[in-house]
C-alpha cells in the first residue's frame, strides 16, 4: 500500500512523539546522575535509537538500502538535530529563561520546546536522505 505524503508525515509526527517522549522521560533519568548539558545529549541517543526502530517499521517504504547504510544515514541526519535541541535546551534553560525569570520548571519547559524543533527538517532528512527509495 502507498502512502499519501499526508499519511506518512502524520505517522512521522506520531512515532516521533513516542520517541521524543522517551527521550524526555530519560533526560530527567539522566539528570539524576549527569549534568542537564550532558543528559540531554545522552537522551538524544535514547531517543535516536528508539526512532530509528519506529521510523524504519512503521513509516517509511523499505528502502532497499542495507541497514548499516540506513543507520548511517540516520545518524548524519541527527547530527543537525542534536544540534538544534541541545542549543535551544541550553540557550533556554541557562540564558533566557534565568533572564527572564522564568522558574517553572526551566529544565523541563527547554527541553520539551527543544523537541519538537527539528520535527520538519527530520522528515525530509530521513525521507530523502535515511530511507531513500
């Protein structure tokens, strides 16, 4: 069955959001033995490995790539995507919100913003770069 590009990005958003739940849920794990700055990288990865598996299923068609080029691909693409949360988490979390007085939970509110930046960027990267047909 082919899917409408519609279809596809929806389930992108869904799966993703599972992924990125995780990868909140295991920052603050994480933060319980490592720094913010580091635990939001380490959760990054929790949540990239958990993704992979969700997009490689249950979104994209079967690219015919081998799978080690599929990671590959994912992991080039989650470089820029790290990136982004890791400086929104930081830049929010230690620069703006302290500046701005914002004390509700600055940790958490920076991460979870963080997460969905990169949501559209990463379905074109893992669509046309990851999972090419």
């Amino acid at each position: 069955m082919i899917k409408s590009g519609q279809t596809e990005f929806l389930q992108f958003l869904f799966v993703g959001g599972i992924a990125a739940g995780i990868n909140f849920i295991s920052r603050i794990g994480f933060n319980a033995f490592f720094s913010y700055r580091i635990s939001v990288v380490l959760a990054y990865i929790v949540g990239m490995v958990v993704a992979f598996t969700l997009f490689k299923y249950f979104v994209f068609a079967k690219s015919g790539q081998h799978y080690i080029d599929e990671v590959k691909g994912f992991v080039i693409v989650n470089i820029f995507g790290i990136a982004q949360v890791w400086l929104i988490s930081i830049g929010l979390a230690e620069y703006l919100f302290p500046y701005i007085k914002l004390e509700f939970y600055p940790n958490e509110v920076a991460h979870f913003i963080a997460l969905g930046i990169p949501a559209v960027s990463s379905y074109f990267g893992h669509k046309y770069f990851s999972f090419k047909v």
